[in-house]
C-alpha cells in the first residue's frame, strides 16, 4: 500500500517533533484496523465521521463545519482504500492524506450526496464474508442525513451491514505516543491560560469576557480551536459547568469555574479549574480540598489492570470519607482523544480495562450548599505502571484572586 | 405557554441590544413551526441536532461537542413542548431556555440513550394526523447514533414518521432582526480582524501563527469560537481554500487567502479575504479584480423575487466577460446563519427565490495558472428592495504586504 509520497506537503503534520504522524502511524492503524476486520469478518469498514475519516486518512478540513458535502472513506480488508468526496474536495484531499485512490460526485446535490457512488464503491470491495461495517454504535455520529443512511443501507443490500463503531473504539481508545503528545500539548496550553486566568479576572468583567480573554490566551498559546467553553459562577458557589458564559458582571463572593476543551493537531483536553473571587466560605473550601482529595483517590487507582468503575468507586469513597456529597453526574471522567469525550466512562458499570495508552479524565464533583455542585478533572495517560498526569495539576488549594 | 420567566438568567442573550433573543422571538418561532405543521399534517417534530434544538429551544451548550449525551426536543402543534435531557442536564437547559418541561433518562446508558423516554413523549402528543416529523433531509444531521435513531423509528410505530428538516429550512432561512444583528456582530468582528491582517503577516512567519494571531484578534474582539479557520497560500497563488494552516513558512511572492467562520450568539460570518506578500504578478492582479466586479454583480442580483440560481449566473456571467474562466466550484455562495454554510446554494439547479431576511454569500472563484483558483466572498442580507452588505467589503485592489 502506497503511503505518504515524499514531496507532498502534509497539512497534518501540526506539530514539530514528537506530535507528527509518520506514514508510520497510518499505516499502523489501518494494519490493527485489518487485523480486527478479519476478527470481526468484515470485508470493509466505511467511515463518515469527522474523526474517524481524520483518523484512518489524516484528511484534515475545517469544511465539516458545513453540513452541505459529506466524505466518506471506505477502508477494505485486502485492497487499496478509496475516499469519496464530493467534487472539488480532491485538492485538499491530496494535501492532507496519505491515500490517494478517490472518486467524486457532483456536489451539492441535496437528495443523495454520493450515496450512488459510495454503494458502488463498498460493492466493489473484495468479498469474503459479504459483510461491510459502519459507524451506528455507542457514541457514534453519522456525518450524513438519516434519508442518506437508509438510502445507503438499501443500495448495500445483499452485503450484511454491521456496525463498526466497536472496531474505531478498540482502536482509538489506545492512543499512540503521537496522539499522547498532541494531547499534552492542548493540555500545556490550557494549563498555561489556567495559570494567567487570576489576572484575567479584573473587578466590573462580565463573565465571557473572562472567558474570551482566557480562549485568546490559548489561541495565542497555539490552540487551533476552542470548542467547549464553559463557565460556572454565582455567590459562593456555581450550579452547573456546562454552560456557555454569561454577560452577568463577576461579583466579589463569586465562585467560578472554567471547563475547557482547546484542540490542538485534532487532539483535545478537557479540564477545568475553579477559584475564587475573594476570600471563600469554609464550606467551599472544605469541599475544594475533598475534591482535590478524591482526584488523588483516582489518580492512584489509574494503572494498568484496574477497571474504569474502579476509577469511579475510588473517587466517590474518597468524598463520602471526608464527609460530603458525592454529586450526581452519571460518571466521574472518561477517555478524551480526538473528542472532548470519549470511551470508557468511569461509572459503576464500565468494566473496560485500564491498558497503557489510554488517556483520560479524572473527574470527582460535589454537591453541597443548596443546589451548587464543585468539580476538579485532571488529564492523564495510563502508563505501564499507574499514569502521568497530562494536565498541570490543580492548586492543592483554592486560588483566590483578591480585589 | 410559559414564556422565560422574568427572574431566569438569560444565558442565550448574549447581545447587550439588537442581540438579544426575546421570549417574544421564541414565540414567534414556535407560532411559525406550528402553521406549518398544520400544512404538513405533523403532530408534532422532533429535532435533535445542536442548532434545531437551540433554535426552537434556546438551550445553549458547548457540551454538543461531546458524543456521549444526545438532547432531545419536542414541539407538538398543540400542548406543551418537552425536552428529554440527559441525567444532569436539567439546571443548564431551564437557565437556558424558556420551555420547562422535561424528562430525563439516566446517562450514559450506550445502547439506548434517551430513546425509550423520547418515543414515550412523542407517543403521548395529542394525535390528529398520527404523523411525527424528524430530521431527516438535505443538509441535516441526526444528533444520535444511527442505532439509537433506527431503534426510535422502530418504537414509534404505528405512528408515521417523516421528515421536518423542509419545515426547519423554511423556517430558519429568513432570519429574524435579531437573528442578522447577530451575524452582523460575527461579520464585523472578522471585517476587523482582516484590516488587522496585513500587520499580523511579517518576516518569518508560518501559516499557522498567522493563522493563531487572526483567531486571537476574533476571540479578544467577542467571537465565542472559531469553528472554520482555512487559509490557502502559496507562490503566485493558492491550489484551495478549505485546508487548515500549515506550518510552512511564508514567503514573499506568496498570495494566501485566510476564509474564515466566526461565530457570536450561535450565528455564523463565512467570508475570506486574498492578500499577496510583495507586489503580486499581473495575472493575479487581474483575476482578483475580476471577482470584485462578479462580486458587484452578484450583489446587483441580490433582491427580492430574483433567485439562488440568478446569484450564480450573474457572477460567472461577469467572470466569463472579464475573460477569465470560473472555477468549479459547486456553487457560487449560499445562505449562512446558525450554521456556517445553509440552504440555498446559488447554483444553476437552485430555484429558491429570494427574500427579505434571507443571509447569504456571494462567492465568485476563478481558476487561473497552473492548477490555482483565487475567490472572494461577501456575507449580505436581502432587503426590501435590494441587499446589505454585512462584511466590510474587501478592498478594489489586492492588498499587499511589503516586507
């Protein structure tokens, strides 16, 4: 299989050093992609998600902002892959992948956007077990309409479809030494703005400014992008952390957290921090130091061998130790990758087991007072014999910037 | 219907002024949707991509960008809408949004997020026509898994269930005062960051940090995100504008074009700008010239009663008499708003007649050289009697970086 032709600029290559994908690296994934198709008889896998087409070809766009021209990329057990793009794509396409093979259709055309052509392309595939994967399972998208998918499904008939989103799983919850570079490197600029966030914080702000001044950092710091931007800030407390930031005027009293996921080379992190605006109550405070607490719960409990429930049981019996509440959030952290969420999650019932590779959030959170909850996530990789922290870790105790 | 109580934290009124969303203006959207379901014999819709559900909604939310949790909406044509939220979502919808009533299911639950609570309420809408209409259609997006979607299809029988995504379009194709208060808000935070631009190039630099430097200036200038950043760039011109920066270093000779997607209140600018780095060739010069004055036609065409298709033919007609050759490019601009690119597209096959409120580009290319295309995109709004332009119109001439 032909990869990545010398003289040609690649686009993907973000990084300088150590966070560059090598021909290498493709050419890796598509050989654990197939080692996992014959496991799984799958003739091919058709993927037509963002990240799982950045994934196996490294085609990098800003374009799938635009829901007008899908792409999709079909990836055989035995044969050259093809892309299909909708025309005018293949420029870009070249520039930033290492497959070559592609065909187009005449887009937009809004009633089937290269449904014809895909059908055509996946039937063309050598068969062995009539059976082609696509992306339908947990966590998935498709980055078609639904009238397409079904469309699709009709014309692969007599191929069995099934779904692939187990297979794109297995391979991308073990990240590359790469992929753990570029995420360190979204962590590094995150934790630098974290770190200048108090002098952000001037008396008469307004929320999003704090919050434009704290993503222009990042940006400045490198950052491609922010796409999760959020803000909790009331008296004494916040309620929620996954809203956007208000045009309410920060407070002395206030208590405030910044949730952020900034993309760097494709690559997420996700953490938050919180602090205060003066002197905080003993209560918070307590609460901050349980939270802090239990992140160290979790960060001993991450290694090899563990499940991510025992990521889970670890931080909530570390609160409910120091006497306050665990709050309610369906899980306490989760994998982050390409997405500011991926698998596993850190619940009761999420028995995936920890393996080196794997990078992901520890993330305890705090109900208390009447109605507010306090949360604190860390970012890590699993290593060979517990994990290392990606993210520069939280102060031991609650910043608080004076005014 | 309850309308935003007086005493909940508006998190969606992100303007000081013209920006701001009304309960009045959700009102107005719900009262729309509900004429045209009584046309359409729908009891109800359902949306559940991140833009339908604000826009019906208000809710707003970053945490869109994580897979884990869909979001469900359902407006019935009589009775109260219900949202079916994720476990935990609850505090961040009602200070969000005007509408209260909701359900929640317990997530992460992967083989079956919310479905089961979501055909429940869909299934409790008072019947008339026994008709549900989901997103479906031409550039929509299902904010779910497709097995979460086919089982939904499967647990509405023996309801009929067809496709809303015509009743969103013609909903949300003319944009409301507020609506293009907010996008001209995008447009002249970018309109700023391009005079900006010739400043921000300078000896040395790579793509990418003259890529960081425009994105921090939309940032600390109020963009809430910049979901599209693309730039082209290359000597005596550039092969296609919708890749990511690169970390090649600018040189003189270079032309490069930065086209970019800002984004304020959830509504989009999309428009790029052309410079070159030391005095540019005469063909290039030519060409740029020529987009301005196909640029001056499409604006010409741009009035009420013309259609998308006339946007087209007036700018390729004006390339074709300044002698140089259109590129091919699908279409020659299309609406905008809440997302970065929306219906129509002004090509040939567009039939959409124009109207007032209709936010739209005009995006003439032309192809010249060896493989090069130079474009040039202005974001208007039809009037009454004509159009508006939202950006700051590029200048007449190319504009130059002398190092």
């Amino acid at each position: 299989m032909p990869f990545l032709k010398d003289d040609r600029r690649i686009i993907y290559e973000v990084g300088m050093d150590r966070t560059i994908f090598t021909r290498q690296e493709f050419q890796h994934r598509v050989e654990r992609a197939r080692a996992l198709m014959t496991e799984l008889r799958l003739d091919a896998i058709m993927v037509n998600s963002e990240k799982n087409v950045e994934y196996f070809s490294g085609y990098a766009s800003d374009l799938w902002a635009s829901p007008t021209r899908p792409f999709y990329f079909v990836l055989p057990r035995v044969g050259e892959p093809i892309a299909v793009l909708p025309q005018g794509a293949d420029v870009a396409w070249l520039n930033s992948s290492w497959a070559e093979r592609m065909t187009t259709w005449p887009a937009p055309r809004p009633e089937n956007e290269g449904v014809t052509e895909l059908a055509s392309e996946i039937k063309k595939v050598k068969q062995q077990f009539g059976r082609v994967g696509i992306e339908m399972g947990p966590e998935s998208r498709i980055g078609m309409t639904l009238n397409d998918a079904l469309q699709l499904l009709d014309a692969l008939r007599p191929l069995e479809v099934a779904d692939c989103s187990g297979l794109c799983r297995r391979l991308r919850i073990i990240k590359s030494d790469a992929e753990i570079a570029r995420i360190e490197k979204a962590c590094t600029i995150a934790s630098d703005a974290f770190d200048k966030l108090p002098e952000m914080i001037t008396p008469g702000s307004t929320e999003k400014q704090v919050a434009n001044r704290f993503m222009a950092a990042m940006i400045a710091g490198g950052a491609d992008k922010v796409l999760f931007m959020a803000m909790g800030a009331g008296p004494g407390g916040y309620e929620t952390i996954i809203l956007r930031p208000s045009q309410r005027t920060l407070e002395r009293g206030d208590i405030l957290a910044i949730d952020t996921g900034a993309e760097y080379g494709g690559y997420f992190c996700d953490f938050d921090r919180t602090l205060a605006i003066g002197t905080p109550g003993d209560e918070a405070r307590r609460v901050y130091e349980a939270l802090y607490r239990a992140t160290d719960a979790g960060l001993a409990a991450a290694r090899p061998g563990n499940k991510a429930a025992d990521l889970y049981h670890a931080q909530v019996n570390a609160i409910e130790a120091a006497g306050v509440t665990p709050a309610t959030m369906g899980r306490y952290g989760h994998g982050l990758g390409k997405m500011l969420t991926e698998w596993p999650s850190n619940k009761p019932d999420d028995h995936t087991i920890l393996q080196p590779g794997m990078v992901m959030t520890i993330e305890p959170g705090i109900a208390y007072g009447n109605g507010k909850v306090m949360v604190q996530e860390e970012n890590i990789v699993i290593t060979d014999d517990g994990c290392r922290l990606l993210s520069r870790r939280a102060h031991v105790e609650m910043p608080v910037v004076y005014w």
